[in-house]
C-alpha cells in the first residue's frame, strides 16, 4: 500500500488507491460508449498506434479500446490496481503490458508513442516534471489526449445527495461540486505542445443501487482515505440514504471531456 499526500488534492488528506482496487474494478468500469466512440472518431488509440496510458488504473482505458488494434502499454502507481488491471486483461485475452510506476518516474526511449492517454488522473502530476517527459516519449506529432468523467451533483439529485454523505465523512474531499467545463491544461503544455480539440458533453450514465454504492465506495473521498470503522459506517449510511431516494435502476447525470494536444515540432 501506498498513502499519497497532495496538499492541492482533499486538503492534503492520505489516499491510496490500492485500498480500494476490488470495488474499483467492479464498479468504475461505466464509461459508456459514446465516451470510447468520441475517441476513435479522432483517429486515436486505433490500430497502428502505439499507445501510452498512465494513471492506467484497473486498465478500464486500454481493456476497452483494445478491439481498434492499438499497441497498449498502462502504468500506474498502485501495484494493487495493477496487479487488478493484468488479471482481467489475462482473463479477457488481451496483451497490454503493464508497469508499476509513478508518472513522474517513468523511463521510455525518446519517440516510444503514438499517443499518452491520461484519465481521469492528469491533475495529479508533478506537470513541470511530466509534460517534457511526455513530449519526449511521444514520436513527431504524436497525441496526448486528456479525459474526464464526472458526474453532476447540482444537477442531479442522486448524485448530490450521495456527495453530502462523503462530505460528511472527508469535509475537504476537492471531488465535490463538479460542473461541466473544459479540462483545464497547466500552462507548462504550451511550451511542449498545440491544443488542437476540446469538448464537453452531458450523458447518462445507468446504474443500479448496488452499483451506484459501488461507485461511491470507490472514490477517493472514501474507499481511498477513510479507515475501516468509517467504511463501516459509510456503507450502512450510503445504502440506507439510496433505499430512501433512489429505484432500484437509474441514471445519473454525468458530464465527459476531453482534450487534444499534438506535440510540437522540434
């Protein structure tokens, strides 16, 4: 296991994303397809490409990409959530390599990639360290494409009420309150590269009770950071309050983004 403690990230507050690999294979595993499809519809992470995905996680990018034939390598800095990630890709039949490693360590031949996928995690990075790093690792051209999902608490009452609950039990948990933006790009990236796209989008992403719990156990602001007696007390209260306000299948509002920048010529 690993604490990270990030004074920009839940107050600096200790998370370790090993703590809750299991539910974070099971549950966030939920981009839809339209998520996937605004991807390939950009000539990204298809076959022919060699492609980079840090922050890989469970592997939920690389595994569900697989099928356009790209060459898939994931890194993260959880050995759990890797060791997570080769499981299901073994299970599935899938050749993706994965490496434990934190971004900022990473050590690949100059032009190793086609493409750098980062989902979901891009904020966490040292970015003065990482975006040469990344340029370099990237082949004349190449693509660094930023992804987010989130869902909408102000707009959506499940998800809001849920979010009171984690607020309750890590008050500075900084996942709260999302609404819809553009990924926003340290101004270090203009030095290394050109954006090129952006887009947000609403979609609706279905869950059930357990599912939607699941989801919610395996966010940083619980399944990461808090101790076993409150898991305990998280889980009751989080299945009671969805007993109370949710049916049992749902939506709930979401929002997507995405961000391409394109290496610039030496």
């Amino acid at each position: 296991m690993m604490d990270i403690k990030d004074r920009r990230i839940d107050g600096g507050k200790a998370f370790d994303w090993g703590r809750t690999s299991d539910a974070y294979a099971r549950y966030r595993d939920i981009y839809p397809d339209l998520f996937y499809q605004k991807i390939i519809d950009r000539g990204l992470c298809i076959e022919g490409q060699k492609v980079l995905d840090l922050g890989t996680g469970t592997g939920v990018l690389p595994r569900n990409l697989y099928r356009y034939g790209a060459e898939w390598t994931g890194t993260d800095i959880s050995k759990e959530q890797i060791a997570e990630a080769k499981w299901l890709s073994v299970e599935d039949g899938m050749a993706i390599d994965y490496l434990v490693s934190a971004t900022e360590d990473l050590r690949f031949p100059s032009a190793s990639f086609d493409v750098i996928t980062a989902c979901q995690c891009f904020w966490y990075f040292d970015h003065e360290t990482v975006v040469p790093k990344l340029a370099d690792f990237l082949k004349p051209g190449g693509t660094l494409l930023l992804l987010y999902m989130a869902w909408l608490p102000k707009e959506d009452v499940i998800a809001g009420a849920s979010e009171d609950l984690v607020l309750q039990y890590s008050p500075d948990w900084s996942g709260a309150g999302e609404t819809k933006h553009p990924i926003e790009i340290p101004p270090i990236a203009d030095r290394y590269f050109e954006r090129t796209d952006h887009e947000e989008y609403e979609l609706r992403v279905p869950f059930t009770r357990e599912s939607w719990h699941g989801r919610m156990t395996a966010c940083r602001g619980v399944g990461a950071s808090l101790s076993e007696e409150e898991l305990t007390r998280w889980d009751r209260e989080h299945r009671m309050l969805l007993e109370e306000i949710a049916p049992e299948r749902f939506d709930v509002l979401h929002y997507a983004a995405l961000a391409v920048l394109r290496k610039r010529p030496a």
